[in-house]
C-alpha cells in the first residue's frame, strides 16, 4: 500500500459517530447506571461515586488490549481518575467526591496549557489518536504534517483552546455541586464532560478544516498570480 503524501492541505478526515461509541457508553451511561444501582441498594453516596469512575478506567483498559498501544490521553485519564478516587476515600467527604471531576479536569486543563511549551502540544496526539487510529501510514502522514509552521500553530491553538475549555469546566464543575443536590450532579456530570468532549471535537474538527481552506486559498492565489507575470 502506498504511503500517504505528507501534505497540509491533506483532508481532515470526518467525525466518525462509531469511534465515539464506547466512550458515550463507557463515560456518560455506565457512570449513571453504576450509581444509580449502588445507591438504590444503599451504598453509602461516596462509595457509589467512586465506584462509578471505574468505567472510564475500564474504557482505557479496554483501549490498550485492543490496540497494544498506550495512548497520551489514556495514561492521562487513567492517571487522574486513580489519584481522585483515593484522594476521596481518604477525605471521606462527599463533598470532594462530587468536585473530584473537577480537579481531573482542571488538571487536563493545566496539562494541556503546560504542554504548550513541549516540543509538541498534548492535543497534538489526541488529534492523532482520533485521526490515524491504528493506522502506521496515517500515523506516519499525521507525524509528517508537523514539518509545516501553519500546522504547528493550529495545534498549539487547539491545544490552548482545550486547556482553557476544561479549566473553565472544572469551575463550573464546582459550582454545581455547591449548589444542586448530589444525586443531580452525579447525573450532570458524566453529560457534561461528555457534552463539552463533542463540542471541541467538533469545533476542533470544523477549524482544522478552515485552516486547510484559507492553505489551498492562498496556493491558488499564489499560482494565480504567477500565471499572470
């Protein structure tokens, strides 16, 4: 099989519902329903909180037996979810286990801010991940992409934009549980993250595009006029 011509006015490929599949049901339904069953069956509220982040490190799991391969975002995830779910039962508050979303999410948030001054942002390998899949040639034509400064600066963009986006999340995270009851936000949560996943991935998605646009603009302007001398 051919390798994919490294370009930056390659096509973004399209939003596939099916790769968003297991995280709607891993993410947003198994977190309810996981709950939601533990606490009819009179789980205390904290032990059934902490029990329902165990689907989003079973998605991760789930990830790397599939593919070998551990993603940045996985490590990420997995990582925060532990570190949350102890720092609860330690605490015992009910409180902090409501808010512990938020401070998993603020942390992506700094992560992505502070990976602004890698070699290459974290957002970089998330586009990746979505993009290429498993794929070795499109691994190797996403790679090659980074060689253009246009690139470069859309993803350290996106990655800015993603950093502030959860940080902001993770305040309003806060404010919910200060001021709903605690079944309620446990239901609000997993939609919200979920909610706020989708509208960056699509607003991420529609300004990559723009940008190969304004590229393939400006080449055919360029030809234009040198057509013209």
């Amino acid at each position: 099989m051919a390798e994919p011509v490294t370009t930056d006015t390659a096509p973004v490929p399209g939003f596939n519902f099916k790769v968003m599949l297991p995280t709607l049901i891993f993410d947003v339904a198994l977190p309810i329903l996981l709950f939601s069953l533990l606490n009819s069956r009179g789980v205390p509220l904290l032990w059934a909180l902490v029990a329902s982040g165990l689907a989003p490190a079973l998605n991760n799991l789930r990830l790397w037996i599939k593919s070998r391969r551990v993603e940045p975002l996985g490590i990420i995830v997995m990582t925060l979810i532990a570190i949350g779910a102890a720092a609860s039962l330690i605490s015992g508050s009910l409180f902090f286990a409501l808010i512990k979303e938020s401070f998993l999410t603020g942390a992506f948030g700094v992560i992505c801010l502070v990976s602004l001054f890698a070699e290459r942002p974290l957002l970089f390998y998330i586009n990746r991940q979505f993009v290429a899949g498993d794929d070795p040639s499109r691994i190797a034509w996403w790679n090659g992409l980074w060689e253009f400064p246009r690139f470069r600066s859309a993803s350290r963009f996106v990655t800015l934009v993603w950093g502030v986006a959860y940080i902001v999340e993770a305040f309003v995270r806060v404010g919910l549980a200060m001021t709903l009851a605690p079944a309620l936000v446990v239901n609000i949560s997993p939609v919200l993250r979920f909610g706020v996943l989708i509208l960056l991935i699509v607003w991420t998605r529609r300004y990559l595009m723009a940008v190969r646009e304004r590229r393939l603009a400006e080449q055919t302007g360029t030809r234009s006029a040198g057509g013209h001398v």
